[in-house]
C-alpha cells in the first residue's frame, strides 16, 4: 500500500474541470480513481489530504484538516478523528485535551482521492474557541461578521 | 496587505487543541485572528489556502480545493468560485469549460482563518464526471461505494 500511494501521489491533476485536462495525465490511472471500488488515498508531496468535518445531524461544516497516513490509519482504526499538525509536525487526536472527540460516523472521498469528508458526531464544541464550528464567521462586505444560528 | 500576509504566513498554529498549544503561538496574533472583525487570510508556505464548496440549497459538500491570494480577489470580485490549480499552476474558474459555474452565495471563514467555506449554488454538476458532488462515494468495509441520494 505504501508503495502505490507513493506512486499515486501528486501524479493526478488535483482538479480536473474538462475533458482536455483529463487527457494530461493517465486516463487509465485517473479512471481507476474515479470509478473504482479501491480506496486509494492520494496524498499531496507534503504526504497530507484534506479532511473537512460535517456535523453528521447538522450536516454544518465543524472544522477543515489535513491527514496524512497515519492519521487516517488512526482515524480509520479507531473511529475518532484524527489529524496531522502541520504546525507541530505530528499526530494529534481531536479531542485528546478537551474530550470533545468527533466520532465518524461515514467517509466520504471525492473524485481523484485527494479529499475526504468525515461525518461525525460531535463530543462538544469542534473549535478550540468553543465555538460549535470553526466557521462561526462570515464575510460581509470586508468585515467578519458573527454567524446568526 | 500582501505585507501583512506574509508575516501571517505560518505562523499560528494550524489547528489549536488546548490552551497550552495556544501559548505556543503568539496569542495577540491568535486573538486578532481569532475573534477580531478584520479578514486576514492565512495562506500556508505554498500561498494556499483551503475551501470547501457547500451546495446552499441542500448543505452537501461539492468539492474541495485550494485558493491563492489571486483565486479569493477573483471570487469575491466576480462573485463566482476561482481556484488555484496546483497542478497546472495556475488560476481557474469553476465551470470555465463547462458552464457548470458557482455562484458564491456567502464565504464562512474559520477561526485561524487559514481555510473558507463558500455556500453556493451550482449552474450543473459540480464533478468533472458528471456527479453532481465530487464526493459521490462512501467508505464501507475498505470498500468505495457510491452514495445513495
């Protein structure tokens, strides 16, 4: 496994928006992605993905990640999200300080593999502020503006 | 601006878990970005950030990508998503080729203010393949299946 992700990773257009861009790389390489059944994560050259956190009742957006193969691995095994500091290069469960853990409840992954989406029922407040959310703002006319729930 | 971005590149901790892991960053800059009324993008070492695409009507996540100082003008300029290819290395607009537009409802920014959330509605299929959802799969048993609207 390690060996196709480090085959896999980076050698896929990340977005592809026509079929002109499709043609750039692998068709095969990128159908496989697309159609198939296998989970073939594929991480940027830092080795991370995106993972965005829904609220499995809400469906509102709690937080956005990165995850690298052992926090998927961990986020997998365990049923509790975890993710990759980049700041402190290293592994970090959601939740290990405050107890406001993120049970997953589904994954979802998107087209070429490189994002994913962790619903997930929250212990307590996602944010570290306390918020319920990360995006407890929203941008108005130049200014942050707290979001009315 | 620009400045001011640079010196924010990096700079706070990607996510913060505790009260500890705030004190390792400097916590006026964290309050500033944090609880203040000024948008200050936090673009990481690439000049990228996260943004996760919200269908406005029915709350799902469309797509996942990233944006440079130049994809967030050209957004919130012409009020329809713009990306930053990491590929190709360059800016694109959503829907260029294939008039499948999104049209930028409102921008959710979260606490560190290094990822955004753009409610949109969709002209057609958000997916390159047709889906309407880049995220038309589900992990089940090492398994993708396809998500049953």
């Amino acid at each position: 496994m390690v060996i196709v992700q480090q085959i896999l990773r980076g050698s896929v257009a990340d977005k592809l928006e026509s079929p002109t861009d499709v043609m750039t790389t692998d068709p095969s390489q990128s159908k496989m992605l697309e159609t198939g059944h296998e989970f073939l994560p594929k991480f940027d050259d830092k080795g991370l993905l995106s993972a965005v956190v829904i609220d499995d009742t809400t469906s509102n957006v709690l937080m956005v990640a990165f995850m690298d193969a052992e926090a998927l691995t961990a986020t997998r095994s365990s049923g509790l999200a975890h993710f990759h500091s980049r700041s402190r290069g290293k592994l970090w469960q959601k939740g290990e300080t405050s107890g406001n853990v993120l049970r997953v409840q589904s994954i979802l992954v998107d087209c070429d593999q490189d994002a994913i989406v962790l619903r997930c029922k929250a212990a307590g407040p996602t944010c570290h502020t306390g918020a319920t959310s990360c995006f407890y703002r929203v941008l108005e006319n130049d200014r942050l503006e707290s979001v009315v729930d």
